[in-house]
C-alpha cells in the first residue's frame, strides 16, 4: 500500500531550469564557452560543481581554471541564480501539482523532497509549500548524486516508510533510476521514451492526480 510521496523539485513541483540556464549562461559568457540549448539541457538534476565543469569542458581553457577559481565562479552563479529565485511566488508551481500536494496531505499521504538543489527550502518557502512536507533530504550530506539510489533512500527513511509504500516523482532519467534503485514505485513527468524505465508515466503535471496514479497502478 502506498503511504507516501518523494518529489523531486526542478521539473516536478516547478521550473527552476529556466533561472538555472540565465545564471549559467552568465558563467558561460565569462568563461568563454558558447551557450546552447543543448548544453543547458544536459545541465538539469546535475549538482552544481558537476554543472560547472560541463560548462568549463564545453570551452577550450577547461585546464586554466584552479579549483579555487571553480569554487568563485559556482558562488557567484549562486547569488545570481538566488535573485532570480526570490522572484518566484505560488503562481510558479507547476499546473496541477498544488491541487495534487493538497489532495495527498488531505488523504493522509506523507510527503518528503529528494532535490539535487542546496536552494529547496529557500524554493519551497517562495512557494508557499514548506508545510506540506515533512523533510528535504540535505544533499550536501551524499555520498552521490542521481543516478545512485541514495537521495531517494534517505527521502523514504525522512517519511519512515519502508520503500515499497513509496512513489517518487521525476522528470530526468537519472532520477527515475534514483528512485528504481531504491526500491520505489517509480513516476515519470515527461516523454515516455527518455522516461522508459519509470513505473508509471505521465505525460505533464497536470495529469498527476490520485486518481490517475491509482488507475495505472491497477492496470
Ligand atoms: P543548486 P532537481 C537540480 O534540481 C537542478 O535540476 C540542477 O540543474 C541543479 O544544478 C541542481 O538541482 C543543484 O542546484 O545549485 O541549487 O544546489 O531536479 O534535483 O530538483
Ligand atoms: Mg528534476
């Protein structure tokens, strides 16, 4: 029996990948590497550091930068990316999923965040959503990132539940594997064929009701 929810954030609850993109396109310009949508697609559900060196590996000085330089430039992305944020309000969230978020507290489900982002409590508060749930897993405190099961484990062990009374919710393929990984029923948001391997498929926000999920998982 499912008991409980583990969202991922960027994607999911809202579009924080649009304020991503702005401020890494900053560090592009400055670093001389051209920015495309291409390279701003391979940057969503990839922590910082790991997005910085993209960026860095797609220009041709990648070698001249100093891990100290590394950790100036991944700083001043975040208080770029940190004022754009503050501008986010409850219209941000995503169609349906404040409709969705209340309905499963309504119902007794309890809910817990797995983001890649060190920003989840600021983006919940600016959301008005903080309530709604009773932990977001730390990522500062993984040993890895998505694809690795860890962040959804933690998210189901902040819900007290075990795994199998779990769904965790995704728009990347390496949360989808996340979440396969630890043992969860696993919900795409996106195109089935990047999203192949998620449990249950949806194809927007919009669609994720409890009654849908029930639906498909009868089926
Ligand atoms: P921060 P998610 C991810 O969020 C974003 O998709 C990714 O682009 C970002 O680099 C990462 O969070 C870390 O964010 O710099 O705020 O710590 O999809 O895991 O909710
Ligand atoms: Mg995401």
């Amino acid at each position: 029996d499912i008991k409980g929810f583990a969202f991922d954030l960027d994607g999911v609850i809202a579009d924080t990948a649009r304020f991503h993109g702005q401020a890494w396109h900053q560090t592009a310009d400055e670093v001389g590497t051209t920015w495309t949508e291409e390279l701003a697609e391979s940057l969503k559900g990839i922590s910082r550091m790991d997005s910085l060196q993209l960026i860095l590996d797609h220009g041709d000085h990648a070698d001249s930068f100093s891990e100290k330089d590394k950790e100036l430039l991944a700083t001043k992305k975040n208080l770029n990316y940190q004022k754009l944020i503050e501008t986010l309000t409850p219209e941000d969230i995503l169609p349906g999923m404040l409709e969705f978020i209340r309905s499963a507290d309504d119902n007794g489900y309890k809910m817990s965040i797995a983001s890649a982002s060190k920003n989840a409590p600021l983006i919940l508060k600016q959301l008005g959503l903080t309530e709604y749930f009773v932990g977001i897993v730390d990522p500062a405190t993984l040993h890895a990132g998505k694809p690795d099961p860890e962040i959804f484990v933690r998210a189901a062990e902040v819900l007290g539940l075990a795994p199998t009374a779990v769904i965790g919710l995704e728009d990347s393929s390496a949360g989808i594997d996340s979440i396969n990984g630890a043992g969860q029923v696993s919900l795409g948001i996106g195109d089935d064929k990047v999203l192949s391997k998620a449990t249950l498929n949806f194809k927007q926000t919009s669609l994720v009701t409890l009654e849908n999920i029930k639906n498909k998982m009868t089926n």
